[in-house]
C-alpha cells in the first residue's frame, strides 16, 4: 500500500476533519469512494431508470464469536439485499434492505440472496422491475416489483435456475447473475462459475440464456461461453452495438500465457450477438489489492449514466479502516472510457477519489433524511409504520445521528436567492439537541440551527422549521448535532429548504 493509500485510509477511519469518536468511521470530502462509510454493500449491480441509478447490492453484515469479537465473514447469514440509489453519483439515498431468503424473506424457499441482478421492462404498458439473485451457488431465483424499491414479490415461489435446467450440467456455481434487455425487449440471463477439477484454463462455467417474455421463466437451453480462467461474477452491457461480456478470473497459480487473464482480475470478452461466440480480449480491472492493499474476490458491473460509463465494483476498504478481519465489502465507482477506433476498454484505475459529481444538488425538494455524501458517525435505520390509522404499513429509511455526527451533501444549489428556511421531520431519541446547518465543512459557517426537545415517546416525530440566513449558490451542506447532553440523538425522516 502506497502512501497515499495509507492517508486516504485513515480518513476513512476519522482524521482531522471527524469530529466523532476516534473509533468511528468517517467518509470525508472529497473522497467519493467508498459510496458508503455507514455499511457494507457487495457484488454491486445497477439499474439505470429516470436517470437515476439504483445499486443492489449484498448485504454483509459483521459476524461475531460468542464474545462479541468480530469474525471473518462466511457469507451464510446473508439473506439481504442492500439497495442505494442517486442521480449524480456522490449523493446517495439508502432505501435499506430486501429481505429476500429465509423465513421472513419474499423467496421462502431460499436460504441465502448473494450477488443480485436487476431488470426493468415494460409489460403491458406498466413498469416492472425484476431482481435475480443466488441462493448460496445452488441456483437463482427471482422477485418482482412495481418500483426500482418495491415492494418485492416472488412470483413463482421457487428458483429460476436450477440443476435441472437445460444446458447448466457442467457448471460448478450456479450464482452471480447478470441481465440483459435488449433493444428488441428480448431478455439474457448470464450466470455460473467455479473451476472444475484439472480444468482452470478452460472451466466451461460460464452460461448465458434467453428469459420468457414474463422475465421469470427461462428458454431453450443454456449455451456455454468459452471464458478463459472464468471464476465468478458475469457481467453483460452493449456499447455501440457490440456485447461486451465480462468476469472476474480464477485465483488458481498455474501458468499462464501473455494473452491469460492473471488471477483475481476482471477480464472481457466481445460479440456482436447476446448470446455469442465471443472473442476474449484482456482484462481492465487489476484486483482491489492492487489498488488498496487489501485484496479479495472482484465483483462488478458495467452501466451508463448521462452519456458516461462506471464500473461499479467491490473492496474491503471500510473494512481495513475498522481493522476487522476479512471478508467484508464495500462498492465504489470509477469511470469506463472506451477506445473510439477498436471499441476496447481501457485499464480501469480504482481509486478513493471515485467519480466527478454529474449535476448540483437541488435542495428545494423534499429529501430523504437517507441521503448522505459524506458522514461522521452516522448510521441508517428502517422504520415501519402505519400509512394511516388501519391502512397497511409502510418502512422508510431514516438516518439516525448522535452527539458531534454528521452528514453532508455535495455541491448543494442554493441559488442567488438563497435560502430563507428549512423544515425537517424528526424524532428526539433522547435529550435536547441542536441540529446545526453548516457550508464548507463540520464547522464552517452557520446558516441555521433547529433546536430539537428532548422526547418522552420512542417514535414521536416532530415537524421543526428555522430560518436561514447566509446560503446561497453552490455550496457543500453539513448537518452536525449538537447535544445538550451524551444521550441525546436523533432520527432524521426528511428535510427540504424553502427559497427567499
């Protein structure tokens, strides 16, 4: 690890600029990467819709031993999709979990939701979104929804892939889906992985297949794709009318030729049909070690944004800065560039820096109390209640904030006018606070303040407002807390500004 890597490492452990405990995690400006610094988020996948891109992702979550020590992740509890979503990549909205496998999952019958994929398709002149995901790597299911968040439903109670599927009797791992809708609507599933016995060169492991017209039933049979070294991870995307299918490489130390992918990397192929044959051209995406210093599997996905293309992928860098043992995942961005003449990616250089914000911050409307840029001990949590006294129940995503934490937005537009007042919706989780409106940093200037009474009731929300004065044109906004006591905190439900 360079020293570089080491600075921006500890910054996400809590510097000069964290005014929270030292123990606490912090995502500091102008760092874009990792997206979060509140939690985890693996196998990232995306979902282009209104231009806004919604990321699914694993949901690891800290395993411990009988004493309260943290364990390195097996990946077995795992029966949760992380969803965030954000229309110009450095402020992003947490909209929680699907609880997707076990019990109290929509997929009963399944027992993990690893690697997740999503789809959108019009039927029938109504959106439909679609989320596919492993169960452990014995096969992929799907559920369905009427928004990119749901609510999610498992239409045909059961795995869409299965042992018993045409064409998958050679693949080690059923799991890591990808999904393409092509421009004649017609559906791809992507899949499989892990290296047979004596055969890493060539694993034959890799899948693509048609989906039904419905998006929930497969067709045909499974066709193989010849990916040299393949391990885990399909990804697909079509630029400029070719099919670029990408993965990450087995870590087997074998020889390997100057054409081979070397392990742990992701490497692409290309056709000019979805379903092949495919030419292997190289690889664009070094593993994290290279990048961080702390290495792992390699996961990705490839999408457009405004006229742009990221990757998004994986690495264990919240995890290093909270020096905990391996295992756990956090995504980041950076761009895709394209050769115009050959069509060929680029080498992709995964950084802390990440991805230039697309567009200003517009804070004249109303904003989920999720949506975060960069933070100091903040964490985010899922409410349930009521729409209305006996309608059925809704969650939300709230961000809860204690004494000295906060959360700020990037390059939030203010205007000439400027700002006259704000209004949030919140609950006291304890004493009296202070909710501190501030531009530049943690402690620039002060434009506002909503003092915020101590509350009796657990879930008791409150409508504040306060006046504003001092912020105008493109600013960063921080939001710190200030306790009147240590057992003060608070949830933040959401907030909007009002214009002069």
């Amino acid at each position: 690890m360079n020293n570089e890597t080491m600075s921006q490492s500890d910054e996400l452990r809590g510097g000069s600029n964290c005014t929270v405990h030292s123990q606490e995690i912090c995502k500091i400006r102008p760092n874009a990467n990792p997206l979060m610094a509140h939690k985890f988020g693996a196998d990232p996948y995306a979902l282009v819709f209104n231009n806004r891109v919604y990321l699914y992702m694993t949901s690891d979550k800290l395993e411990y031993d009988a004493d309260g020590t943290p364990q390195k992740n097996s990946y077995q509890s795992i029966r949760k999709i992380t969803v965030i979503s954000s229309d110009d990549l450095i402020n992003w909205t947490d909209h929680g979990e699907i609880k997707v496998a076990g019990p109290e999952g929509a997929a009963t019958w399944a027992s993990q939701s690893w690697a997740p994929a999503a789809a959108h398709r019009n039927v029938e002149g109504e959106d439909r979104f679609y989320l596919y995901f492993a169960n452990n790597a014995s096969g992929i299911g799907v559920l369905s929804a009427p928004t990119p968040i749901g609510p999610w439903t498992d239409p045909i109670g059961k795995a869409l892939v299965t042992r018993e599927t045409p064409g998958v009797e050679g693949v080690t791992w059923l799991f890591d889906p990808a999904v393409l809708v092509d421009d004649d609507q017609q559906a791809y599933l992507y899949f499989g992985g892990g290296v047979p016995e004596g055969k890493p060169e060539r694993p034959d492991t890799a899948r693509v297949m048609r989906l039904g017209d419905d998006m929930i039933t497969v067709t045909g049979t499974a066709k193989t794709i010849p990916a040299p070294f393949m391990f885990e991870n399909s990804g697909i995307h079509k630029y400029d009318n070719i099919y670029y299918y990408t993965y990450c490489s087995n870590f087997f130390q074998v020889e390997r030729d100057a054409d081979s992918p070397p392990p742990g990397e992701i490497a692409y192929m290309t056709s000019t049909q979805p379903m092949g044959p495919w030419t292997y051209q190289g690889t664009i995406l070094k593993n994290p070690g290279h990048f961080f210093g702390i290495g792992g599997n390699n996961h990705h996905a490839i999408f457009p944004l405004a006229n742009q293309w990221y990757i998004a992928y994986h690495a264990q860098t919240l995890c290093q800065a909270m020096d905990i043992p391996e295992g756990y995942r956090s995504t980041h961005l950076n761009r895709v560039e394209y050769e115009k003449s050959s069509g060929r990616i680029r080498a992709i250089q995964a950084d802390y820096a990440g991805v230039d914000q697309l567009k200003s911050f517009n804070p004249y409307q109303t904003v989920s109390g999720s949506t975060i840029g960069w933070s100091a001990g903040v964490t985010t949590r899922q409410i349930t209640e009521s729409e209305q006294e006996g309608s059925s129940k809704r969650e939300e995503v709230v961000s809860l904030m204690h004494g000295g934490s906060w959360l700020a937005l990037s390059r939030v537009n203010f205007g000439e006018k400027g700002a006259a007042s704000f209004t949030a919706s919140l609950c006291s989780q304890g004493g009296a606070c202070t909710l501190e409106l501030r531009l530049g940093r943690e402690d620039g200037v002060l434009v506002g303040q909503l003092y915020i009474p101590a509350s009796a009731e657990d879930q008791e929300w409150m409508e504040g407002t306060t006046s504003i004065s001092g912020a105008q044109y493109e600013q960063d906004l921080y939001m710190v807390l200030q306790p009147a006591d240590q057992s003060s905190s608070i949830l933040l439900r959401h907030w909007m500004f009002e214009e002069a």
